[in-house]
C-alpha cells in the first residue's frame, strides 16, 4: 500500500468516527437547536452538541496507526506521470551539441542532408535555403521549443530547422 492510499484509509476511518459520534447525537437535538430563536441560546445549544459529539468520539477506540513500510518511492501511475512523458524523455539531454561541418559546405536548400564529424546525420526540414561557402565549417544544432531543432554554422547569420535521421 503506498503513502497516498495509506493517507486515504486513514482519512476513511476519521470520517467515519466523526459521522459515528455525531450519530450518537439525537437527530432530534440538532432540530430543537435550529428552532431556538435567540442567537446566543442557539449557538450554546449547537456548542452543547459539539461536545457531546466530541466526546462520543474521544470514547470510541481508535484503530492503531499502521507503521508505513519502509521502501523506495512508489512507481508513479499513469495518472502521475500524464503530461510529462516529454519531460521525462529529456531529462538528462543537452540543449546544444557542436560538431564540424567536414569537407567544403555551400549552404543548403530544402530537404539538405549533413552528416557532422560525429557520424549524426541531419536533414533540412524547412523551406529555407542559403548559399554560403565554407570549409569543414563549425556548427551547433541547438534544441528549441516543441521539439524542434535548428542548426546554426558559425559565422553565418542563418539557421534551418533540421531533424536527426541518423
């Protein structure tokens, strides 16, 4: 039984010791109360009740609390985990990686594929196109929002939308 659920129970049991000392309280005592029309009266009639229901309560016996196990944190459900299955898939990643254009770069156009030093393969996913030549240029493919990925090369003030294929 995990925390959560431990809390519940417990919460459980309370409330069904308060109903039950109330209910130890005649229903008819809580209506003779409402009828009192002077407002001092009626709130020490219903501060009567309260302690009659407090101390019906204090006189019922109490479960002994359960030791709650001693474990590692509890597998979260898919109620917990909804929304942030994004959140998870990129803990522990990097926002940038850098690596080297190598060979002669010229730019590129729609649909472009670079293979970095690092053996990643990338392709131009956007309609953008720019003629720039260069030499085993230095980039950076940074990650931006909704998933999306940008590759900028040093010393070009232009970036394209990419997505990895290898």
């Amino acid at each position: 039984m995990n925390p959560h659920q431990t809390m519940g129970l417990a919460l459980l049991l309370e409330a069904c010791l308060l109903t039950s000392a109330s209910a130890a309280v005649d229903g008819n005592e809580w209506q003779r109360c409402r009828q009192v029309s002077d407002a001092a009266a009626r709130l020490s009639c219903y501060d009567r009740l309260a302690d009659m229901a407090t101390t019906a309560s204090a006189q019922a016996p109490s479960p002994a609390a359960a030791p709650l196990p001693a474990t590692t944190a509890p597998a979260k459900t898919a109620t917990e985990r909804f929304g942030l299955e994004q959140k998870a898939a990129q803990e522990g990643t990097t926002d940038t990686i850098t690596s080297v254009l190598p060979g002669n770069f010229e730019g590129w156009e729609p649909k472009t594929k670079f293979t970095l030093a690092n053996g990643q393969v990338w392709q131009v996913s956007d309609g953008s196109s720019v003629y720039w030549p260069a030499k085993s240029p230095k980039v950076t493919i940074r990650r931006g929002v909704l998933g999306a990925f940008y590759l900028e090369v040093e010393g070009l003030n232009s970036q394209a939308r990419v997505k990895r294929l290898q």
